[in-house]
C-alpha cells in the first residue's frame, strides 16, 4: 500500500492494490452471468425510471471504487484484521459479500424476486463498501457508500415498479 499526498486528518491519497481485488471480487457474479441461459433477467433489462438517478448512481458507484482504491489510512496496512472494531468491519464484509453470492444463485437458479433481487443483490453491494470503509478506517468511503446504498436503491426500487 503507498500513500502519497496527505488530504485530511489520516487520509492520504495512496493506492491500495487490494482495493482492485475487492472490487473484482464483488464483480464475479457479472462476470460469470453469461454462463448462464437465464430465461428472464430483469436486472439487466430494467426500464429507466430517473435519468437523474441512473447518473446519480453511476457517478456513487464509481466513486466508492476510487475512495476504496486510492484513499488510504494514514495507519493502515496492507491487509489487517486487528481485534475490535476492525475485525468485526472485516466479518461485515465478508458477511455481506456471501449474502451478495447467496442472492446471485438464487437469481441464476431463477428466483428473481423483488426481494431478493433487492435485499440480495441491490442492498449487500452499497453495504460492502459501506464495511469496507469502517474495517479500513476510510471515512470517505462509508460515508459515500452509505450514500450509494440509498441512491441505488431508491433508483432500482423505481425502475422494477415501472
């Protein structure tokens, strides 16, 4: 992990390598979806309900992968699990990510519920990098997780009521 310019208070502007494979890691479940012949995937074929929510979105989303990436911990390591708050973030996260892969295989084995497709697949990404910023010491990523959560799925909501 390099930290580079320091921004505010600990955080520094950096790179965090495991911030690309945490990302890929939540990814998996697209990368793998055209293995699958899904006889309906609403998810992918959703209507637009928000112009402004899809771009609201989109610019969260993305920043909750940058501040993960490129805004580190003045004490962070490369990867640490310490006791306390820090490893209970940790378990969070990895916790909301099996719910994430849960929801997915249901999704594929062609469960594609309102519920699960939000609690499953809408809510558990926003709140991984809502974890992974609390487990990282990451303000900035929490808080625009937590951000990302309500915008995401407020916008999803919208869209499959259409």
């Amino acid at each position: 992990m390099f930290r580079f310019i320091k921004l505010f208070g600990n955080h520094y502007f950096g790179f965090w390598i495991l911030g690309v494979a945490l990302f890929a890691v939540q990814e998996i479940p697209y990368m793998i979806m055209p293995l699958f012949k899904l006889e309906t995937n609403p998810i992918m074929n959703m209507k637009e309900s928000s112009v402004i929510l899809d771009m609201a979105e989109k610019i969260l989303g993305s920043l909750c992968i940058a501040f993960m990436i490129f805004i580190v911990h003045n004490n962070s390591k490369l990867f640490s699990v310490a006791d306390g708050k820090e490893k209970l973030f940790f378990i969070l996260t990895v916790l909301v990510l099996l719910l994430n892969y849960i929801g997915w295989a249901f999704y594929f084995g062609g469960h594609q519920s309102v519920f699960v497709m939000m609690f499953f697949i809408v809510l558990m990404p926003p709140l991984y990098y809502v974890f992974i910023g609390l487990w990282r010491n990451n303000t900035v990523l929490a808080v625009s997780g937590g951000i990302f959560l309500i915008v995401h799925f407020v916008h999803v909501w919208g869209n499959l009521k259409l």
